[in-house]
C-alpha cells in the first residue's frame, strides 16, 4: 500500500499537514492510487502538497492547483496545472469548470471561511465525476472566533443539515430536491475533515421491497406494549382504508402524534435514568 506519509516527507518544496490527516487521507483516496483521475486542490501556497499528491496518486493522475497568489504559476514548469482566482466567487468556478470539465477529487484547503467553504462546496459538487469526492479540510474553524464562530452558519452545521437531504430520500419522506439530494449519496465526518461522496447513480428515491420468502407472522416488537400495539394496528387499519380523505389524514395524524408523545416520554425516563 502507498503511504501517503512517505509522499508527504519525500516533497522537494514545504507542505504543512497536521498528522490526523494522514489516516483519513488514507482512508478516502487509497482506491484512486495509480488510476487516471482529475485531482484538484484548492490553496497551493509553496506547492510542496502537489508534488506530495502526484506521488501518491502516481503519473496518471492529472493534478490540478488553485490559488490566489498568481506567483503560483511557476508551479506549471513542474508539470501542474494552475489556475488563478478566488474560491469564494461563483464566475471562478463557472469559468473554471468551462476549461477543465469534469473532476474526480477536490481538495479544499483554501481559506477555511464559512463563506468560502460553502460557496466551493455549492459550485462544485453537480461538476464532480461519479464516484468521485469534494473533501473539505480544517473544519474545525467552524468553531473558531476569528471566523465568525461558533454560528448556526458555520460550515460544519451546513454538512450537517445536508444529512437531512440525504435521508428525504428514503421511503415515506418527502424528498427535499436541493441541489445535493440526487448527488451526494453520503458524507463522512472526521476530526477537522468532511468528505462528500458524489454518486448519482446511488442517490435515488428508496422503495420497500419483499424477497417473497416464507412468513412465520412474526410480531413486530417496537410496538410491543398493548397500547403502542393498539394504535399501531389502528393506523395501519386506517391506511389500508382506500382514498385520501381529510378525516384519514387527520386520523393517522393525531395517532402518530400520541406515538411521539410515548416515544418522547421513554425518551425523558430513560435520559434520567442516565444521568443517575
């Protein structure tokens, strides 16, 4: 297996990790290792994290860099490509995509702001090849003062509300249809790190299936005191009723509100329970 740390210390030029980032660099982008990917990363500063890439990644990959600092260019004699401009501005990403076409993996290792982190974030994952990946390191300023946190507008909150937009997909919920819902079939969350796996093909409207085996009318147990048991079999006797009129909906309704207030008082119980 290639060591990302070997990569690391062999650069020629500076490049500065924190060591958490090795395991999880390791863990999302061992699979691309000497496959013909488009790789981007955003903040090149020195250019020693390209030459890192490149030898992990190996000679197919195309390694791409992006910076503010137009100094950056001279990274094109070692064989990268860079681009110039500001990750914080849509026309950037619009024109950027325009030239390079689809990617496999970007890197965001810019600026590290709220603003920059969403904006790069929203612009680039419908530009991202299926299978491929948007990480976003240093996400820990989401709780940093200097910018602007700890807000209910940071970064991390953002990817967490995303969790919402992956779960409307599942049965009975009513999708949300952002920009994200037929797109990112997952996120992982590490320290300092989250990553986007972009897979449309995976990203679709879940639907109840039965393998047609043999039934043994097993009781369902989440219901399994007589009360819950009551109700349970109330709404489904409800649901099977044909049509969709006021009087069923309100019906179902007010019964799945008495089975949150049961859930929600367990829920009481068994917190002060915890805390003895």
């Amino acid at each position: 297996m290639k060591s990302i740390v070997d990569s690391y210390y062999s650069s020629e030029y500076s490049t500065i990790k924190y060591d958490s980032y090795f395991h999880t660099y390791q863990t999302l982008l061992d699979k691309y290792i000497g496959s013909d990917i488009t790789f981007v990363e955003i903040g090149v500063f020195n250019g020693g994290s390209l030459f890192m890439w490149r030898d992990f990644f190996g000679e197919r990959a195309r390694i791409i860099g992006i910076d503010l600092n137009p100094d950056a260019k001279y990274l094109e004699k070692q064989g990268f490509e860079i681009y110039i401009g500001s990750q914080s501005d849509p026309n950037f990403w619009s024109e950027f995509f325009k030239s390079v076409g689809k990617v496999d993996i970007i890197l965001d290792d810019g600026g590290h702001s709220n603003l920059q982190q969403l904006i790069t974030l929203r612009s680039c994952v419908e530009n991202i090849n299926d299978g491929g990946l948007l990480i976003c390191e240093d996400v820990h300023t989401s709780y940093f003062t200097e910018f602007g946190n700890p807000s209910r507008f940071s970064f991390v909150n953002y990817s967490k509300n995303i969790v919402d937009s992956i779960n409307s997909r599942a049965n009975g919920l009513k999708s949300l249809n952002d920009e994200y819902h037929n797109i990112v079939f997952s996120i992982e969350f590490f320290e300092s790190i989250i990553a986007y796996k972009i897979n449309r093909k995976k990203s679709f409207k879940a639907k109840v299936t039965d393998n047609g085996g043999k039934k043994i009318d097993a009781k369902d147990f989440r219901y399994n005191t007589k009360i819950r048991n009551s109700l349970f079999s109330l709404k489904v006797d409800i649901s099977n009723q044909y049509g969709n009129t006021l009087i069923k909906r309100l019906k179902i309704k007010m019964i799945d509100k008495i089975l949150f207030l049961l859930s929600y008082f367990e829920c009481v119980k068994n917190y002060k329970y915890w805390l003895k």
